[in-house]
C-alpha cells in the first residue's frame, strides 16, 4: 500500500461560535477601547480590489492584472460600460 501522508499533522481547533458574533463583539470591543480592528475599511478596500482583479483576469482568460496598491479610497472607473479593476 502507497503512503501518501509522511510527518505530523496539526488539526487546529476551530470555534463553533457564530462568525458574525465574534466580528460584532471585536467590533464593540473597538470603540469601547478605541482600537484599531483586526478588518478595517483599509483591508476591505484591498480584497475588494483582489477580487475585483481576479474577476477582470477570469473574463481575459487568466490575463495578468496590475493591482493598484495605493492606500488612498478607490474611486470606481466605468468606461463604455465597463468597469475597470482599481
């Protein structure tokens, strides 16, 4: 028989607590200690970007898109009806 797993493995343990309830409760977390959250607008804004590029690359056949890095809010660009990636 061929064995195909060799070393250790690690199970993480995984909460069964709901997901929106950990993000609303680091939420309040936030403004009651004035912190800075784990997912702000600023990260937000960079998946949004990711995944708009992916979708942008999947209709050009997996062509390479440039992501734009800058930290400043993207302001969505429509031409001829398209929308381009931020």
């Amino acid at each position: 028989m061929v064995d195909y797993r060799t070393g250790d493995m690690v199970a993480p343990k995984i909460s069964r607590r709901e997901a929106l309830d950990v993000e609303a409760a680091q939420f309040v977390e936030c403004i009651r200690t004035r912190s800075k959250p784990i997912s702000d607008g600023a990260l937000g804004l960079r998946v949004a970007k990711v995944l708009e590029a992916s979708q942008l690359s999947l209709k050009n056949r997996g062509a390479r898109v440039e992501l734009d890095t800058d930290a400043r809010p993207a302001v969505a660009t429509f031409t001829a009806g398209q929308r381009r990636a931020a």
